[in-house]
C-alpha cells in the first residue's frame, strides 16, 4: 500500500514535505509551483515480508523557461529512464491548470495514453492545445486543463508532471495520476 | 452524487495468483465488451505483485501496450459473502469476440466504480424498501411495502381497470428481470398502459424496417468491417458504441472502405472516416429523407441498382398484396398502409414514384438539407455504381436514434428503400441494421393486450396505448415505473412533470400515518380521486420520480449483484456473473416482481433464483433473433443449469439464435436474413426451431417490400417546427463518457470533473451572433413546445397529421427551458445546437415536441426549436478544473 503523505490534512506535518502544497491543493487551486513526496510502503507480493521502501519523486532539472517557444513540445524521460516515462513540457501560450511561469502557461505530461499505452509523440496540436488523436483508439487530451480526456476512452486524465521554477531553470519534482502500464509511478 | 473535485491516485493493488477469475461482460452500451473481474480479500495483505509469477495476469510490470494494465478507476472494494474483497474488473484480454485483444470505452473501462462501496459516491444506493409519510421516504420493511402495494393494485385494477394500472419499465435489463416484468404487466395484470424507458407506446421503433423485412439486428459485427462502401445514419458509433467502431469499423475504414456519415456533428469517428477518405453528410435536422431519397434517384437514374437482387428478393405486385393466410390487408405492414401513400407494385412502381416527387431532385435535397450537393452524388457513385468489370461494391447501411427519432416513419421507410435498391441485408458485408443503443435483454412472458387499447390508427385497427397522454388524462391511477426516469426521457418533459406533480403530491390523499390499513385506504383514496399513486423500482432514488412523487420505493439489485443473461447488438448471448454482495435489503427487479404478484394472488412466480426464470422465459423466445430455447436443451441433457451451460461459452457468448446439432453440441447464427446459408434440408430436427429471417425476410413472402417514403405526410410538421427568428435547431444525443441518465456517471468523480453539467454545442457564427463564449451558462427555452391534448384524434386520414392535429385543436403549445454550459465548437452544424440527451436536472427533451409520429407511435425526439440567451459565466469558464471546450473532431 502507498500512503501520500503530504495530503491537504497532513500537509504541514508529513516528513519530506518541501513546500506547503499538497497534490490536492494543487489540483484544488491550479497551482503553480509545487512539490509533492511519495512515501511508499510494503507493495511487495504476498508472501513476501520486505520492509517498508520509501520512494520519493525526484527533483529533475528538465529546461530553461526561457528557451521555451510557444507550441514547440520539448521532450524528457520522468520520474525515470524506465519505461513509460517519456514526457512532453511544452509551452501552450495561454494560461493553463498548473501552468508554470509568468504567464502560467508551461505545462509537462506523460507521453503515454492513458486507455491502453498508444505513444502520443509528436501528437501535439497548437490551435487546440491538445495531444492526440492516439494511434490505437484516437483518444486526445486538453493540456490546458490538467489534461482532461477530451473526446475518447482513456480511464483517466494524462498524467501530469508537476513543475518547479527556480530562476529560469524549470524541474520536474513529481506526477499526478498513475502512468500508464506501471502499477505504481515509482516502482514501475 | 459526486463534485468534480477528483485526484488521481498514483499506484493501484494488483491481484494475486490466486485471485478469483469471474467473467462478465459490460452493463452499458449495445456492443457488451468481455470483461473479467479479479476478486481477492483485502484481509491479509494479500495484494500480487509487478512479476508475472506474482500476479494473476502472468504479466510483467510495467506491461506492454494494450496490455493487463489496471488504472486506478479499474479498482474497487466490494463486500463478497460478507467481506471486504477487492476486485479489478477489466476487459478480457482473451477473449475472441466483440472487443477482441480486450479494447474498451471508458465506459466499460471504469465499470469497476459502478460497484456499491459506501466509500466511494455510490453510497447513495437505495438499500431498503422506502415509503412515504407524512410526505418523506422512509425505510420500511419489505413486508410492509409489498402489502401495502399489492392491496393498492389489486384495488385499482379491479375498481378502475387494468388499463388504470400501468407499467413503464426499462426494456433490456436483462433476460430475467424483463421476463418477470412482462409476465406480471401483460399476462396477469394484462394491462394495455404498458410501455418501455424510451417510447410513449409499445411499438416497433423501425417501422420502415419491420415492413420492409429486416431485423434490427440481423447483421454480425464483421460485417460492419466488411462493407466496402457504409452509410451510417445518426450516429457516430466512436462516441456511442465504441468498440464496434474502433475494433470493427476502423479496421475496414483502414482497408479502404468507403465510409459516410449522416449526422449534423462531426464528432471524431466523422472526422476519422474523413481524413482516411469518408464523407461527412451534414444534414439539417430532419432533413434526412430528401437525402436518402435524393441518392436513390441518382442511383435509379442511372441504373445502377442490383437489378438481379431485386429481381430474386423484393416483391412483385402479387407478393406486396399477399397476406399470412389471414387473408390480404391484415398484417401490420399492410394496415399501416390502408391508405395507398407506402404500397408498391415492385420496385420499378417504386422508381416510378421516386423519380415523379421534385422534392428529390438532389439540388432540392441539398438545399433543404443545407449540404453540398457533390455529395449526394458521390454517395450514389459509391453505394451502387458498378465497376468497369460489371462488379458492384459490397454496400452496407447502418441507422440509429439520430436518425429513425427524427423521422420515425419516413426515415425508415427511405432507408429501407434504399438499402433493397443497393443490394444491401442479406449477404456478408452487404447488411442493413441499427447500431444500438442499450443491449437486448428483452424476452416477453406475455402477450401485449392491443385490442384493450382505446386508442386507433387511422382504419380500423388499434394502436399501442400512448401511456404519456393516457398519464396527461389521468387515467393512470397506479404507475409502476422501473428501471427509468420515466419523465425527463420523453418528451415535452416539463409539462410531464407537472401533471405528475398534479396527481401526486397535490393530490390531497396523502400518508400521514403509521398504520397499515390506513396507509393503504389514503393510498387507494388517492388513486379514487383521480390522483396517481406511484411505485418506482431502482438502484438509485431518482429525481422527481422516486424522490418527488413516489409512495413506494422497492430497491434493486444489478449487474454484478445476482447472475443474468443478455444479448448484444449481434445477438451474442452471454452470462454475466454475480460476484458481490448487493447493499443491504436491495433485490433483483425478478424478486420484487414475483413477491408482489403472489401477495396479489397471482401463480407463476414461485422462483427460488434467477436461473430458475432465464429457464422459465426460454421458451418464449423460440423463433426471436436472441432464441436460447436450445441451450436450456442442451443444459438439461447434461444436467445442468442454463445460467451453467451458457457460462461455458465466457466472453465469447454464443450468437442468437441457437442451434443444436445431432451430437447435442450447440451452433450460434452469425447473422440473419442470411441468403447465403443453407439450412438442413431434411428441416430442424429435435427442439429446433428455423424462423424465416434465418434465410429470408421478415416479411409476409420472405422477399422485401420496397416502400415509397412521401416526405409529406412529415413535412407539415417540420416546416411548423423549422427555427422561425432567431431560433435555432435543438437536438440532443449521447456523449462518449456519459451513459444514459448518467445514474453512475454521477457518481464518478472523474467523469463529473470532465461533465459537471450538461453542456451546449453552439457553433461559432451563432455564438458571435449572440454574444456567447465557451463556458457562458445559457439558457435554452421556447415558448412553442407542441404537445398533443389527446391521443391522436381524426376520423379520415388527413385528420391524423399534425395539420389535422392543430385543426383539430389537439395541440397545446407551452413554454420550457433548459440550462447549460455554452460549448462553442466547429463540430457541430451550423444553426443547430446539441446537448446531452438526458441530464435529469437538465433534460433536452423538454425542449422536444411531445408529439408522436402519427403512423408509428413514436416521438421524433431529435427535431425541436430553443432560443438561446446568456445568463451569466459557469464557474467552468474560468477554472481549469474541470470540462473541456476543445472540439471533439481531432484527429
């Protein structure tokens, strides 16, 4: 089992926590800027009796604000080089649901589709600030809000990367919503 | 219910090897994806684990692309034999059939939340008998509910009739329950004031198609991928019948099929037959039949119909005048047709007409339908234009609620037409059928009572009760409403509700007390006066007909809380398996029905489970396109349960009607009106049964009839409702995520995030003409809602069309509005707007003419009229919480 520690009641209190927003609150107020840590516990099979693992997103340098162009994608691997963690930051040019930046418009996504793993590189649209169609089942994802399904059968939102800004240096530090073909973001 | 407020989680449990494997298929849409569900206690700590020696899929993660991946809302907990257990219910990834390698919608991909956990937004599942006093629904026994309803009935049908008592029920809610229902509602209380969730009146919703001889279902899923060319008729069967198009239809669309759309809203399956070389048919509202008839004349024009089809399968004068041996002029194709306007002689009388009616020059089709003309030929040439080498293209026809709800009878009676002169039904990837939109799960325990309806067609003979104007008259005294909304699902909704407000609440027989007796003398003083006493029987307390206006509430128990059996729209059978506990006191709509008919006296009902009834209603439906009768054979050979036997065919089902062969092992029908197949000459041997429509039609000769479609006995009606000022047309359908009344969607955190109220579509000339932006709450509203006073009233034929009607002063015109959240979008058809179909606190089809179609019986629920006016900004404007307005076309 995997307990979120910094959860809007626990925010304060939970060990790790960088900042005062939680995931909740984060998706409650459109945020900005935020941090989020996962403590995970036993996820082990059942026979087995491992200690308790402790997983924590980590802080990942990923570009500079300002070589960011409106609708240019830029692509990077988060919470890890492993499978499924190919992302997309892009710059929309219109405020966004945890758009970072001054104009609130820098957004980051898993690249996966959320129904059943389609790869949506190079998907991006400009003129509707989506991703998608998905080549297997034609799903498409709105990246100004949190990247709400659209039109199509995912199960749930595109996973979102949140993101930092310190200086002009822009950091993945965490993500929302399970990534696709993983059981868990961190362990795979 | 549920706000939009939904967080994602990070993580879900996987099942162990040892998880209980239990197959299902899905409750919602027509196309009933194979599903499985994973159930394992949650005491013990005894979730799998990432390695595929350590997880019941056997799989690695994280796992491959279409994969055994379980997202987060494919989890839930159920309580099982009393204990918590945990279940992950996704789509079988082995099955062979329907969604094939385990596709889904995001309907049926997240059904696992439909499950009742009292943690979760579902804790509102009616769990105990209610009843009102002292007007407040409060738990009751079942005891007491059922006798206080059974006195009440009983009293009303014998004082004021059985018409008094009527029944409006879901008409697919599985096999079981709908047996149960119909047994109770037509054999013992024999009722005429009976009718299903989406028609005022128990009729045929294709008329055209019944006449001409085709099934709605005949034709099986692969031979929607096989068509060479497809028209598909109202509907985009991407956002309402998923897998059929993404695992059916868009692998023939790749191979090159031909594939046009019909449908004024290019929603993503229009967009996809697009790009890859389809054509959109953006039709006005009802424009349908000028369009249809339009390609047929440029097909008749230029001969290229399958003239020796025709000539073997559509009847000659002779055939068109045959009866069933009742003599000619009796059968119900023939009687809707007493006064000359559908009759042929064949299909050159037929052609003779069509080219004689101006109305179908394709250049005044497209007119009125506002398309570009090019495409009407384009449509012929592809449909029916042979090739250098004399082949033709295999050409299939595919029709749903868009289009037979906007012209019940003409649309239907157009397309069938069109369908015989193409050479399409009755060979492989050459069929004509609907969609679908709710699964088949209707076998009839008894015989509708017509000739107890007081109301008539035109002639002589008599029409299905209309139960919506019977109900305005006050001549329902006792309604028993099951599985539906009842109200916002018709027509002209307000102006229901208000009736139904008028003989309830406002009656002044209301309950306020706590004795027995005296509750059931109030309640029969009610019905006495005039008023209506009502019981509604569902999963949830529905607004207003449970928590409004209803006495008595019995709670039910559904999918996945008892075991039932169902079809899809391939006629494909299969068991879907009970494996939780229903909440609290909640019973399957059989129980309840069968405890309230024996404390009424009746006998029949003395089932102990829910096999007991599937085997009961096998025999009714021998000869029906979903016939089980032989499986129940087979299961009694092999001494088992029917529920048993048909469980060992899975997700995979078995497709109706069955067969069984010498060595007792049983064959399923791919399709019907099959005119390729040959049956056993020497005929059915044992139980078998060989209906007609296996190899013919459903017609009184076995050959089609090819009927004239006159767009004037529609026309009247569509001028009058035509947006007169600055109206606009109004229609309404599905949405992808939402399905029917939204009874779980609402109760899904993520689906209210992404719809948290109905919604809009208004296209970008006329938002900037009215001043409106995506996100704009709005008012729809019109002050000229027809409805009918009476059932239809004439005396000659001109009598019966809605010119007759307002002469004859049987039309009331009242005021309705509607909200919602303006989506201003290039998908949809310039001057028509488009909102989900049935929000219960935000129905469209308040805004849609409570007015039958006059031959058939049915609404045309998708042709009515609403200004628009800006009320102020939705809080989702805004906010990036939750909605969308990005257009649904992208491809």
């Amino acid at each position: 089992m995997t307990h979120e520690i910094n959860s809007s009641d626990t925010a304060s209190r939970g060990p790790g926590t960088k900042c005062g927003l939680s995931r909740r609150k984060f998706l409650l107020t459109s945020g900005t800027a935020t941090a989020t840590v996962m403590v995970s516990m036993n996820h082990a099979g059942a026979d087995s009796h491992m200690p308790a693992t402790v997983a924590t997103y980590p802080r990942k340098k990923i570009a500079t604000l300002s070589s960011l162009q409106t609708d240019v994608p830029v692509e990077f691997d988060y919470p890890d080089e492993g499978e499924y963690s190919s992302s997309v930051l892009v710059k929309l040019g219109t405020e966004a649901g945890g758009g970072l930046g001054p104009d609130k418009d820098v957004v980051a996504f898993n690249h996966f589709c959320t129904h059943q793993g389609g790869d949506l590189s190079g998907s991006y649209k400009g003129e509707t600030k989506s991703l998608g169609a998905c080549p297997l089942h034609l799903s498409t994802y709105d990246l100004t809000r949190h990247g709400i399904l659209i039109s199509g059968q995912a199960y749930q939102s595109l996973p979102q990367v949140l993101l930092e800004l310190d200086g002009d240096d822009i950091y993945a530090v965490g993500i929302f919503g399970l990534i696709f073909g993983r059981h868990d973001n961190l362990q795979g | 219910m549920t706000t939009p407020y939904y967080i994602p989680e990070t993580n879900v449990p996987l099942p162990p090897k040892d998880a209980d494997v239990i197959t299902t298929a899905c409750d919602y849409c027509i196309v009933a994806c194979g599903y499985k569900v994973y159930r394992w206690p949650v005491a013990g700590n005894h979730d799998g684990g990432p390695e595929a020696d350590n997880n019941a899929f056997d799989e690695d993660f994280p796992v491959a692309p279409l994969g055994s991946w379980v997202a987060p809302n494919q989890h839930n907990i159920v309580m099982h034999d009393g204990n918590p257990h945990h279940v992950v219910i996704i789509p079988d990834k082995d099955t062979e059939a329907v969604n094939t390698n385990g596709d889904s919608s995001l309907r049926g991909g997240c059904i696992a939340q439909k499950c009742y956990n009292p943690q979760t937004p579902t804790r509102d599942r009616l769990s105990t008998p209610l009843m009102r006093m002292w007007g407040i629904l409060q738990p009751v026994s079942w005891d007491f509910a059922l006798d206080v309803a059974a006195e009440v009935a009983n009293h009303v049908r014998r004082k004021h009739g059985a018409n008094a008592y009527g029944v409006k029920t879901f008409s697919y809610q599985y096999i079981e329950n709908t047996y149960a229902i119909s047994k109770y509602a037509l054999r013992h209380i024999n009722t005429a004031n009976f009718t299903f969730h989406d028609t005022p009146s128990d009729v045929s919703s294709t008329p055209g198609f019944r006449d001409a001889g085709f099934d709605n279902f005949g034709p099986s899923y692969e031979d929607w991928m096989n068509a060479e060319t497809l028209l598909v008729c109202g509907t985009d069967p991407y956002e309402t019948k998923t897998i059929l198009f993404t695992q059916w239809m868009m692998p023939g669309i790749q191979n090159g099929q031909k594939c046009i759309m019909m449908n004024p809203r290019r929603t993503a399956g229009v967009a996809y037959a697009e790009a890859n070389g389809g054509l959109w048919l953006d039709v006005n509202l009802g424009t349908d039949l000028l369009v249809v008839n339009a390609i047929a004349r440029v097909i008749a024009e230029n001969g290229w119909q399958d003239a020796e089809w025709i000539k073997k399968w559509v009847n000659n004068k002779w055939g068109s005048n045959s009866g069933f041996g009742q003599g000619t002029r009796n059968t119900p194709w023939q009687w809707r047709t007493t006064w000359g306007k559908f009759q042929t002689d064949g299909y050159d009388d037929w052609a003779k007409w069509l080219l004689a009616q101006d109305e179908f020059t394709p250049e005044n089709a497209a007119k009125v339908a506002g398309i570009d003309v090019q495409k009407i030929y384009t449509a012929a040439e592809w449909m029916a234009k042979p090739g250098a080498d004399g082949t033709r293209p295999k050409t299939s026809i595919m029709i749903e609620k868009g289009f037979y709800w906007s012209n019940n009878t003409g649309n239907t009676m157009a397309i069938s037409a069109l369908a015989i002169q193409v050479g399409a039904g009755g060979r492989p990837g050459q069929v004509v059928g609907r969609a679908g939109g709710h699964q088949r799960g209707g076998v009839r325990g008894g015989k509708y009572p017509r000739n107890k309806s007081p109301m008539k067609v035109p002639g002589r003979r008599r029409r299905a009760l209309d139960t919506d104007t019977w109900t305005m008259s006050g001549h329902t005294r006792m309604a028993h409403v099951i599985g539906t909304t009842w109200i916002q699902s018709m027509c002209g909704s307000q102006q229901l509700a208000r009736r139904f407000e008028e003989l309830t609440v406002q009656n002044p027989n209301q309950v306020m007390s706590f004795d027995k007796q005296e509750i059931i003398d109030t309640l029969k003083a009610r019905a006495d006066s005039g008023g209506m006493v009502v019981i509604n029987q569902d999963i949830y307390l529905v607004d207003p007909i449970g928590n409004r206006y209803a006495d008595i509430i019995f709670p039910a128990a559904t999918w996945g809380e008892d075991t039932f059996m169902r079809a899809n729209g391939e006629r494909r059978l299969r068991v879907y398996n009970k494996f939780y506990d229903a909440p609290g006191e909640a019973k399957p709509d059989w129980w309840i029905i069968a405890q309230l008919a024996k404390k009424m006296g009746f006998d029949g009902f003395d089932w102990e489970n829910s096999n007991d009834v599937a085997e009961e209603s096998a025999r009714f439906s021998r000869g029906s396109r979903k016939d089980f009768n032989m499986i129940k054979m087979a299961a009694i050979r092999e001494g088992k349960t029917l529920h048993a036997k048909l469980g060992e065919f899975g997700t995979n089902g078995i497709q109706g009607p069955v067969f069984m062969d010498d060595d007792g092992s049983l064959r399923g029908t791919k399709r019907l009106h099959d005119t390729t197949l040959s049956l056993s000459e020497t005929g059915p041997t044992g139980s078998n049964m060989f209906n007609k429509k296996l190899t013919h039609f459903n017609s009184q000769t076995g050959r089609c009839n090819i009927e004239k479609s006159p767009w004037s006995l529609f026309s009247d009606y569509w001028e009058w409702m035509s947006p007169k000022d600055d109206e606009l047309w109004c229609t309404s359908g599905r949405t992808n995520e939402r399905w029917q009344s939204g009874f779980d969607d609402r109760r899904r955190p993520y689906i209210v995030q992404r719809w948290p109220d109905n919604y809009i579509e208004i296209h970008p000339d006329d938002a900037a003409a009215r001043g409106i932006e995506s996100g704009d709450l709005l008012m729809a509203y019109s002050d000229r809602v027809p409805s009918l006073k009476e059932t239809t009233l004439g005396i000659e034929g001109d009598d019966y069309s809605f010119t007759g009607q307002m002469r004859n002063d049987n039309v009331e015109l009242s005021k309705a509005a509607v909200t919602g959240v303006a989506m201003v979008t290039r998908h949809i058809k310039k001057g028509i707007i488009y909102m989900d179909f049935l929000h219960t606190s935000q129905p469209a089809n308040a805004l849609e003419g409570r007015i039958v179609d006059w031959i058939s019986g049915n609404y045309n629920y998708k042709i009515g009229v609403a200004r628009l006016k800006k009320i102020g900004e939705s809080p989702h404007k805004h906010s990036f919480r939750s909605m969308s307005f990005a257009p649904r076309d992208i491809i």
